[in-house]
C-alpha cells in the first residue's frame, strides 16, 4: 500500500504483514501508519488481503475490515496514543526495560491493574506488542494531567 501525503510516500509492505502474519500464526497483522499531532490515519493495510476484481467465496470474512468496522477496548486503543505523548514530551526511551509485576499490579493499595499475560519484565516496544495495562499505567503517571489532556484534545 501506498500512499502520497504531501509530495512523500509511505509505504505499508504487505508482504511484510504476510510474513509475520505466518511467523506468528495469528489471523490478522494489521498496520496503521498515524500522524502522532493529530490522529489522522495516512494509511492502513491487514495481511488479510484479496483481489476486488476476482472476490472468491473464501475472500468473504476479509471484505469486512475487522481494524475498523468493530469497537475496541478504548485502554487498547489508548496505548499508541499515550506513548505517543511520552515520545512527543521526551518522557520515555522504547528500549527501557519496566517492571510487569507477573501480570498483576497492585496500585497504592486503591485498585489492582491486571495483564492477560504474566510477564516479569518487559519493553517499551514489548508493552505495546503485549498491551500491557499494568507497562502503560506506569508510564502513563509521567505525564502531567495537562499534558494528558491536551495531547488527547490533539488527538480530537
């Protein structure tokens, strides 16, 4: 896929998505390539892919575009955007290493943050790829309120 914004192209290499669809035997890759200022999507592409000129009856489930025809965990869809505005305030690295807690956190002694998956320890880039709760609920407290609120206003 491809696509010109403003005299630049940007490519989302579908055969990649292919690739690491097979590595990780998962049903879908899907990629979103987003402008972090203000939310647009300048393109999206799924590993789920057929020919509009030749659709077959077992091209039927991937004419429904799952990434964005269905509602998702807003906490899921909010990680991208909070880091984000960690990156854009300079308030994290992607390779540090946070502590996952083994998958349950418990927050000043108020509530607890649970993970589907126990991890001890992981990355910035692996929080995202696991969407970690209990990663993002840590880094999420090194932004200000203000600095939370106006990047989502950014974000509309």
């Amino acid at each position: 896929m491809a696509v010109s914004e403003a005299n630049s192209t940007i490519d989302i290499d579908e055969e990649e998505l292919q690739k690491m669809k097979e590595k990780l035997q998962a049903k879908e890759i899907i990629a979103a390539i987003m402008q972090s200022d203000t939310g647009k999507i300048i393109a999206i592409a799924s590993s789920n892919r057929y020919n509009p000129m030749q659709i077959r009856q077992k091209d039927i489930p991937n004419l429904k575009m799952g990434h964005i025809q269905y509602t998702y965990e807003p906490g899921s869809v909010m990680k991208p955007i909070t880091l984000a505005m960690l990156l854009k305030h300079k308030k994290v690295n992607i390779y540090e290493v946070l502590n996952a807690h083994n998958g349950v956190f418990y927050f000043k002694r108020h509530f607890t943050i649970y993970d589907d998956e126990p991890f001890k320890w992981l990355n910035v880039i692996q929080a995202v790829v696991h969407s970690s709760n209990i990663v993002f609920a840590q880094l999420g407290l090194r932004l200000t309120p203000n600095q939370f609120r106006e990047g989502l206003l950014k974000f509309g």
